[in-house]
C-alpha cells in the first residue's frame, strides 16, 4: 500500500508534459481569436463592397454581364 501511496504522489508531482499542453492551449485560443477577427473583417469588408456596388449606377441590376463577343478592326 505504501507504494502504491509514493507513486501516487510522485505522480502529482510530475510536471512533466505540462508546458507542451499549456503552450497547445495557447495556440489552440490564439487559433480561435484569428478566425474570429478573419471572419468579422470579412463580413464588415462584404457589407463595404455592397455599399460600393449599390451605389454606383446599375450596380445592382447585373452589370457586367455579358458574353463578350463582337467584332474588332481586322476581324
């Protein structure tokens, strides 16, 4: 029984492996902050470019589409 108790308390005092779990949670946490600011960036700099797009004229009724063929000089 006594050693079953001296292992036991050898193990509480083990540090070992701690500072490679502590240092995976702060990678982990900082992971998780970066998505955050990338993903509220990115939905503040969509909302900008909708706002630029419905304000300049016959932004929002398709422009830009087409199928691009015609004739130039020397065709």
């Amino acid at each position: 029984m006594e050693n079953l108790t001296t292992m036991f308390k050898q193990f509480i005092r083990d540090e070992e492996g701690v500072t490679a779990i502590e240092y995976g949670l702060i990678a982990a946490l900082i992971a998780v902050v970066i998505i955050a600011a990338v993903q509220a960036i990115g939905e503040r700099l969509n909302g900008t470019f909708e706002t630029i797009r419905d304000a300049l004229p016959g932004g929002g009724a398709g422009a830009g589409a087409g199928a691009g063929a015609g004739a130039g000089a020397g065709a």
